[in-house]
C-alpha cells in the first residue's frame, strides 16, 4: 500500500549485515564492511557521479580507489599533481606498470576520478571499488547522505546468517 519513506529503514541491531544495496536505474552501490562497490552505468549523469563520490567522501575521508593502469613515465606525474598518491610502478614493455591510491579526502584526486569515469562511460559501464573502514552506522549515514539524489532507492539489506543476537519476536520488513 504506502512506501516507506527513507528514514524508516533501519539496519536491525540484532543482524550482522551482510550488504547494503541501494542507487537507482543508472546506478548502483553496494555497501559492505571494507568495501563499496559502485557500478555506473552509461546514462549515469556527471552530477550524480559527482555526488556519490563526494557523498562518500563526507562519510569516510580515509575511503580510497585503487587504479591500476600502464602509462608513460611524464604521466605519472600528471596524475600525482591531481592527488593520485603513487604506490608502485615497474617498468613494462608497453609503458610503466603503475598502482595507485585515489584518496577520497582529496576534492582534487575525486575531481580527475569523476572526469575519468565520464570518459570511460562514453564506450561502457563502469564498475568502480572503493575500499573503506566503514561500518553499519557509517552504511545507514552514507544511505542518508545519497537519499538527495533524485531517484535514489534503497534496493535490499543482507544479513549474514550467524546473527548477532538470536530472538526469535525480531521481524524485518521492507
């Protein structure tokens, strides 16, 4: 009969979760300890691209992208001077085999990573991972602070079966 609104879906206390899936038709994010996997896909606007990144930016500063790619030696630091932080690079035969951390506490690094994943959605989508230290309480603030999004929709809570406090009076609905 009558949707919920946002505000009423809590994650249970008493379940351990096991993922927190929410977006809309272009996009979506799913949330679990350590990681949160984003797909974008090609119709998603720059906007909303912009603001997921910031969104999880203002939840977890420590959250970062790794990227992984083979360039030219002048380009590593090129993509330094935009706030990507250099972890290892070898060099290959097409290039330089690089690695690095895309950290969301820079504007600078999410402004480049945002232009760079537009670019990519001109010829596919695009599946993006982020790894973070957030935690059910930081998942139900990330849900909250993407809720402005026009369209966005919480799409299924997981839980993982060994649950924290076994009662059997618990119900979850949706």
């Amino acid at each position: 009969m009558g949707q919920k609104s946002s505000k009423e879906y809590e994650i249970s206390p008493y379940l351990s979760l096991s993922s927190f899936e929410m977006g809309r038709d272009d996009v979506n994010v799913v949330c679990t300890y350590g990681k949160i996997s984003i797909w974008f896909g090609r119709q998603a606007p720059d906007i909303v691209i912009g603001k997921i990144l910031l969104g999880i930016s203002r939840i977890d500063h420590s959250a970062v992208h790794e990227l992984e790619l083979i360039c030219d030696f002048d380009e590593i630091m090129e993509f330094e001077s935009h706030g990507y932080v250099l972890v290892s690079y070898a060099k290959s035969k097409k290039g330089y085999r690089t690695t690095f951390n895309i950290p969301f506490s820079s504007k600078k690094a999410l402004y480049k990573l945002a232009a760079s994943i537009t670019e990519e959605l001109k010829d596919k989508d695009t599946l993006l991972d982020c790894y973070w230290t957030g935690d059910d309480s930081d998942i139900m603030r990330l849900y909250e602070e993407l809720s402005n999004i026009e369209g966005w929709k919480l799409k299924s809570i997981n839980y993982k079966d060994d649950a924290k406090e076994k009662q059997s009076d618990i119900t979850i609905s949706d």
